[in-house]
C-alpha cells in the first residue's frame, strides 16, 4: 500500500514538473504573450537569421520574433523575412527594418528603427523598408579592396613627410647662430636708420599733405575749365551745323583759289622759261600775288567769320524791312 502511494506521488510529481516545463516553454516563446502584429521585410542577405530569431525594437528590448523565412516569389535574389511583434507597439509608417548583432561575436537578431512622431502606425501585415546588412565577409572584402589605395597614400605621406624634414633641416640651417647674428645686425641697423629719418619722413608727409591741399583748388578749375571747353565745343558743333553750307562753299572757292595759285606757278615757270628778259615783270606780278595772298591769310585769321557768312551786307532796296 506504501508502495503504491509513492509511486503515486512520483508520478504526480513528474505530471506537475512536465507542465511547468511546458508553460516555460511558451511563456519563454512568446505563446501566451497577448495577441502579435505581423510584418514583412525584404534583405538581399539575410546575415543568418533563422526562425525564432529575437526581434528588437531601437536596440532595447526584445518585442518579438522571427516567423518564417523564404525566398521572395517575385525576385529570386532577395529573401521575404516574416516577423511578429507585441500588439501596440509603436511600428510607424517610416519605420525601417535591419539585421545588426549587440557584439561583434553575438547572434545577428532584427531590429526595428522608430519612425518619426508624426508618421502614422504602420498596418498589420505591411512591408517595411530595410537597410541592407553588410557581413563581416563583405567588410573584409572592401578593406581589401582600399588596400592597396591605403598603402599609396601612406607611401605619398612618408614622401611628404621626408620634403617636410629636409624643409625643416634647411629652415634650422638658414636660422644658424651666424645668419640670426646677421639678421639681428641688419633689423638694429634698420630701426637706426628708422630713428634717423623718421623727421625728415614726417616733413615729407607734411610737404605732401600740404600739396595735396594745394592740388585740390587746382584740380577743381581744371574741372571747370574742362566742362567751359566741352560747352564750347558744343556751341562750335552747332555753329557749324547752322552754316555747314557756307563752310562748304567757303572750302570749295578756297580750293578754287589754290588750284590758281598752282596754275600761276606752273604758267611762272614756262615764262620764266620762254621770256627769261621778263623776269623782273613777272617777280612784280608775283610779288604782288603773294601780297595779295598773305592779305588774304591775315583776314582769316583776323576775321574767321567771313567764312562762314559775308562780310559786306546785301544792298538794301526801298519799302524792303530792314
């Protein structure tokens, strides 16, 4: 009878330690956790996530797992990640999904990056952007590939390194006692020379300013003696604008007039040349053309007008207004 009650006991015992073990089981998977949201994300590589991998949500704690993986039935290069979280977390539309691990040496999990605040909740059953994961693998691979790059610009660093030293070298050796001896001679020698002419300097700047005063009246009546000349040369414009046709005529009888002075003394020369004995008659003629002409020369420039309108004013006729 003892027997039979022990083993009673044993059994119960197991019965009881079975369904704990089974309820720590669930509650450790998240069966009896509430009701999930489910979602989607699409990773050109997975970084190893499996099934039951933890879900996370801005690093912190665990909110959920990973359902199902399978390859996406549209595109073949990409994976379909199915993964359920806790109903009422705050999952937004501009949410975005990526694989990380906590540690270098820890499992990879998925962790969801909060949306912004004014972004709305993102439904059930919705696809969220992903950030593509880059492996350990791919990391060693774009280090390998800056290698080389790396080493060249260690190399060009050294090189530069070493033009710096030999700069440096030089610079000490220009800055030797002797040259610093030198250069402190040569700034004494120019703070003397400073000392000694600094009052014939101020005289000189003195002078300068005083010039310059001086120049100001000067340049202010050349100024006006620039705008009368500018308003003379306008009047003279429109002068000759007014009587252009009689300069023109005035020119045309002035050619006129040199074109006989020339004939004259071509005609001058064939005399002189056939009536050699008429010479002193022609010199009187001529001195009498040149009078004439030099006449003519002095009542331009004494009188200039009279190219421009007659001299002599036109004979006044009876009953006509004057």
């Amino acid at each position: 009878m003892g027997t039979k009650s022990e083993q009673a006991m044993v059994g119960l015992f197991v019965l009881i330690a079975g369904a704990v073990l089974v309820a720590t089981v669930f509650v450790l998977s998240g069966a009896f956790g509430g009701s999930a949201s489910s979602y989607r994300a699409y990773f050109p590589f997975a970084g190893g996530l499996e099934p039951g991998a933890t879900v996370r949500y801005a690093g912190g704690p665990k909110v959920g797992r990973v359902e199902k993986l399978q390859l996406d039935p549209k595109d073949a290069s990409r994976i379909e990640i199915s993964f359920s979280v806790k109903s009422g977390l705050p999952v937004k539309t501009d949410s975005h999904v990526k694989i990380m691990s906590l540690s270098p040496l820890g499992e990879n999990h998925l962790e969801i990056v909060p949306g912004s605040d004014k972004a709305a909740l993102a439904a059930a059953g919705s696809i969220l952007p992903s950030d593509s994961y880059v492996d350990f693998n791919a990391l060693t691979a774009r280090i390998n590939d800056i290698a080389p790059q790396a080493q060249l610009l260690l190399k060009t660093l050294n090189d530069r390194a070493t033009e710096l030293k030999v700069t440096v070298d030089r610079i000490n050796d220009l800055m030797g006692d002797q040259n610093r001896a030198n250069l402190a001679g040569t700034l004494a020698e120019t703070r003397g020379m400073l000392a000694e002419n600094r009052a014939p300097v101020k005289a000189t700047v003195q002078h300068l300013n005083s010039a310059t005063e001086k120049l100001e009246p000067l340049l202010q009546d050349l100024r006006k003696t620039s705008a009368q000349a500018h308003e003379t040369l306008s009047h003279v414009d429109s002068l000759i604008g007014e009587n252009r046709a009689d300069v023109r005529q005035s020119v045309v009888e002035l050619r006129k007039s040199l074109t006989t002075i020339t004939d004259l003394t071509d005609r001058l020369d064939q005399t002189l040349d056939v009536n050699s004995e008429n010479i002193d008659e022609l010199l009187e003629n001529l001195r009498h053309v040149s009078q004439n002409l030099k006449e003519f020369t002095n009542t331009i420039k004494t009188r200039p007008y009279t190219l421009i309108r007659s001299s002599t004013p036109r004979e006044h006729k009876t009953g006509e207004p004057r």
